[in-house]
C-alpha cells in the first residue's frame, strides 16, 4: 500500500504526506496544487477535509489560497518555516535539555499507552509515516516527518490530554528535530530508532517503546555537547547556517515494519 492512495482518516497524516510532498519537490513552488475534487479522490476523503490540510498548509506558510483560482505552492524559505519555533524558543528562553527531558517525561509514557490502545487506523497511519523517513528530501521535510510520527504516537495513546499537551510544545520540538536531523551523528544513532519504536507499538510492547523511547529522547545528552544548555533558537539558527540539501533520510535504517 502506497502512501497517499488509500484513505486517510486521520487529518494529521494527510497534512504530513502533503507537506511532505512540497518540501521534497513533488510539487514544485509557484505551482498550482490539483483541486479539491482531485485531492478528495487521490486520498479517499472528503473535500472539507481536504480543505482543513490545505488551511493547515497555508498557515505553515507553504500554500497560498487563492478564491476562485486554486491553491499554490509557495516560495519559502527556512527562515519562515523557523519562525514558530524562535518565537515560542526566544519567549520562554528554552534551553534543548530542559525541553528533552520534559519529552522524555511526556513521551516515555505516551508511547507505553500507544503499544497498548493503538488502534488499527493509528497503527496504519504510523507505518505509512514511517514510510516518508526512507524518502530523499532535505533538512526541513524529514524534521516535519519527524514530528508528524511523534504527534501519531501521542494521539495513538488513547489520552486526549497527552495529545494536547505534544501539540502545546510542538513548534519546539521542531526546532530540536532540527538541531538533531543536522548533526550527522546524532541522526545516525537516532534514526534506527523510529523503527525500534514502531516495532514495540505494533507487538503491543509497553515497556519495550518505552524504553526504545528513552533512548532515542536520551541521544541528545549524550551528543549535543555545548548546544545542550544554550537557547535552542540560537541553536538551530547557527546549525541551519548551511543551505538546505537534498539528502536521503538515513543510509541504514532497517526495513520498514509490516502490520501483523
């Protein structure tokens, strides 16, 4: 099953394969995207919904909405798809390490529950995400894959709360994939990961993506040196002073899960 073909019933994954597609050239900027009508069809939704992804899309700044003429790709930059995050990092004055271990609290427990309530739909929906990470593209569309599997994991635990807490700290959490998806170390330990994880969620495993998520949470102590304590908008901002590239998700990630 390909990603994008069958019905999609969770907005969030189908906000994640369309940005996905924009950030990795798919559709090009300056490009009008197909119609509602089409889109509804590709995705097996309704157009509302398909009208809910493209709002999402025009307020992370990558679509313009045009009444009468259709949705296109806009020309952004990385310092536009940064802004939430130095924003929220600049206000608070939140440093890497006290975001990672707020994560390591909120996440350790939110993937336990997703290894135990996942349902079918949210078991689909983390497989065909965990697809995108084999996919080429640069730095920003494998940090949105990265966020969009973590906020699946938080929604497949069961618990609104824990939900609405993820999305409280998103744009931050964004931020730190950034930081940790630019470091060529780092991303070498972490990547394999996502599939550790995903492996004790779909063999109902608690204890198991618990402790694969603390490992994964815990690489940033272990690796990040001076970043760990600075104020993580300025550091991503020295970390993204290289252009964007076009570079594949990881070299040696394992095969992708199968749902049993």
């Amino acid at each position: 099953m390909t990603a994008g073909r069958a019905s999609m019933t969770n907005l969030g994954t189908l906000i994640a394969v369309l940005e996905n597609r924009i950030l990795t050239g798919g559709w090009a900027p300056g490009v009008r995207l197909p119609s509602e009508r089409d889109l509804a069809a590709e995705f097996t939704v309704s157009r509302p919904v398909i009208r809910e992804a493209l709002k999402a899309l025009q307020e992370r700044g990558l679509v313009e909405v045009s009444p009468k003429r259709g949705s296109f790709v806009r020309h952004y930059t990385a310092e536009n798809l940064m802004r939430p995050m130095n924003l929220a990092a600049r206000a608070a004055g939140v440093t890497a390490r006290q975001l990672m271990r707020a994560r390591v609290m909120l996440e350790t427990e939110a993937v336990g529950l997703a290894a135990i309530n996942a349902t079918k739909q949210d078991r689909t929906d983390l497989l065909r995400i965990h697809q995108l990470f084999a996919q080429p593209g640069n730095l920003h569309a494998r940090a949105r894959v990265d966020l969009t599997f973590h906020e699946t994991i938080a929604r497949a635990s069961g618990n609104p709360v824990i939900h609405m807490m993820f999305t409280a700290i998103q744009d931050l959490a964004y931020g730190l994939m950034l930081r940790s998806l630019s470091d060529r170390e780092v991303r070498a330990a972490g990547e394999p990961l996502h599939t550790v994880i995903l492996e004790h969620i779909l063999d109902r495993d608690p204890d198991g993506a618990r402790e694969a998520m603390r490992r994964h949470l815990d690489l940033a102590e272990e690796l990040y040196g001076p970043d760990l304590d600075t104020n993580l908008a300025e550091v991503v901002e020295h970390q993204l002073a290289a252009p964007l590239s076009e570079t594949p998700f990881g070299d040696d990630l394992p095969a992708n899960p199968t749902l049993v």
